[in-house]
C-alpha cells in the first residue's frame, strides 16, 4: 500500500511539471482526479504497470503490439490526467473570480453607507451586506463595533476636557485643604457649577456624573465639622446625583445619603442664624432633597 502511495505521488509530481503553466499541488491534483471519478492510486498502479510491461519488452530487445499498445495508454492516462487537473482547477479559479467579482459588485455600493458617519444608514448597509456576505458582514459589524467604541472613547474625553480641570481643583481643595474658603470655593464655584452647566447635554452629565463618584465621599452632608455656607451647596450636589438616573452614580450617592430628618435638623440648628436669602436657599434644598430622597424609596 505504501508503494502504491509513492507511485501516486511521482504520477501527480509528473502530472503538476506536465502543467507547469497552472501550478497546483499534488493534493489539488487529487482533488480534482476525485472529482472527475479517477482514484489517484488507481491510475498510478495502472500507468505503472503499462509502463513496466513496456520496459520489459525493451530489456528483451522487443518490443510486441501489446506492450506498445499499453505505453500508449499509460501516456494517454497521463495526458488525459492533466487536461482533467488543468482543467479543474482552472475553472474552479474562473468560478472564483467570478464570484469574487459578483461579491465586489453588491458590496461595493454598500461601502459608502457602511463608511458613513449616520449611525442609522451604516445600520442599513450592514443589514443588507448581512444578505450579500454573511461573513463579510460579521467582520464588518465587529470593526464597527471597535471604531464606535473608540470614537465614544475619544468623544468622552474631548468632553470631559472641558470640565476636568474644574472638577479637579475642587476635588483637591475638598480633599487636601483645611481652609473653610477653599471649601466654598471648591463647591460654589468649582464643583456645583460644572454639574449644572453639564447637565445641559445628557452626554456630558453622564460623564460628569460617573467623575463625581469621587466627590461623594468628600461631601459633609451628613455630619459636618463645622457647618459653613457651602453646605446647601454640597445637599445639590448629592440630590443632582441621586436624580441622575445613572445606575453606579445614583448607588453610590445612596452610600452617602443622610436621612431627611438629619438634614432638616442641620437646617433648624443653623438656619435662624443665616441671612434672609441664604435661609431661603437653605430651605428649598432641604425640600428638594426630601423630595428626592422619598422618590427614591
């Protein structure tokens, strides 16, 4: 058996150098013979074996009919291989091509909508090359995914840019100074400031928000050292957040949460001693976090 395998090999080697101008491997050369009912092994015994009897005659200084006869089959088998591995592979290289440029003509109209920067026409294209090229569209859809991912990346950091320097002079004044004007500061001008002027674009708040789980635990809501002007300040900072309606910043504000009854306590010690319209401010922040905070529940 592995004498005939050797056989087969050499025939295919032939029958590869005999179509030299349409190179293929002796596996596509099997393949094709399969494919056209001819069983390599089969053929190699049989070229062999004409062949043999041919060389035997000439050994013999004769050369009858028959083993002439057999030379010419074994060389028309041959023959007869080639054209038949010449001929598919090559027309399986013209189905190919064919359909590669069958492929290219449906694809490529669809290149522009997949390339566009309308979120609802890439939607489009990708559903109708789903139809054309299945695996076209699958690769596609995944470089999307990646280039939407990045893009979102770049979006949030060229907006966060806008507002980071702010939020980090607060978050550093809040958590590195002892100073009470640092905190004023830090809240009425820094922090409290961004995230109203954030909340304008919800893409913005969210990112906004997300950095804000940073302050929350800076906050002196619920106990404060000293109790300073800045306090109804940081109370709308917490109540902006826990209505953010953004799943971690709402849960983590919740962790930083006094009960209203602690607030409105804050508010009765402190709140006499205040101006008229400090006292105001006061009170509608107490209301609205009250408000908040039983929606909440």
């Amino acid at each position: 058996m592995t004498t005939n395998k050797l056989d087969s090999q050499e025939v295919l080697r032939v029958i590869n150098d005999a179509g030299a101008d349409a190179p293929h491997t002796a596996d596509e050369s099997r393949e094709a013979l399969a494919d056209a009912g001819i069983d390599a092994d089969e053929l190699a015994r049989a070229i062999r074996d004409d062949v043999r009897l041919y060389l035997r005659a000439r050994e013999h200084d004769r050369a009858p009919w028959e083993a002439i006869r057999s030379l010419a089959f074994a060389l028309t088998a041959v023959s007869v291989a080639v054209f038949v591995v010449w001929f598919s592979i090559t027309y399986r290289a013209e189905i190919a091509a064919r359909h590669e440029a069958t492929r290219a003509s449906l694809i490529g109209p669809l290149l522009p909508g997949l390339s566009s920067d309308d979120a609802s026409r890439r939607s489009v294209a990708l559903a109708v090359a789903q139809e054309v090229d299945p695996a076209f569209a699958a690769a596609t859809a995944e470089r999307l995914r990646q280039w939407e991912a990045v893009s979102l990346a770049q979006a949030r950091a060229n907006r966060n840019s806008v507002y980071q320097p702010r939020i980090l002079a607060g978050v550093l004044k809040l958590e590195f100074s002892r100073d009470p004007d640092d905190r004023k500061v830090a809240i009425w001008s820094d922090l409290l400031p961004v995230l109203v002027e954030a909340r304008r674009n919800r893409d913005d708040f969210v990112d906004v928000a997300i950095e804000y789980q940073r302050v929350l635990p800076l906050l002196r809501v619920r106990n404060p050292d000293v109790f300073l002007d800045s306090y109804w300040g940081e109370l709308w900072i917490l109540n902006i957040l826990l209505e953010s309606k953004i799943v971690p910043v709402v849960e983590a504000a919740r962790q930083q949460a006094p009960e209203p009854a602690v607030v409105e306590r804050i508010y009765q010690m402190h709140a006499p001693s205040l101006p008229d319209r400090d006292r105001k401010a006061f009170e509608e922040a107490v209301t609205v976090y009250t408000n908040t905070v039983k929606a909440l529940r």
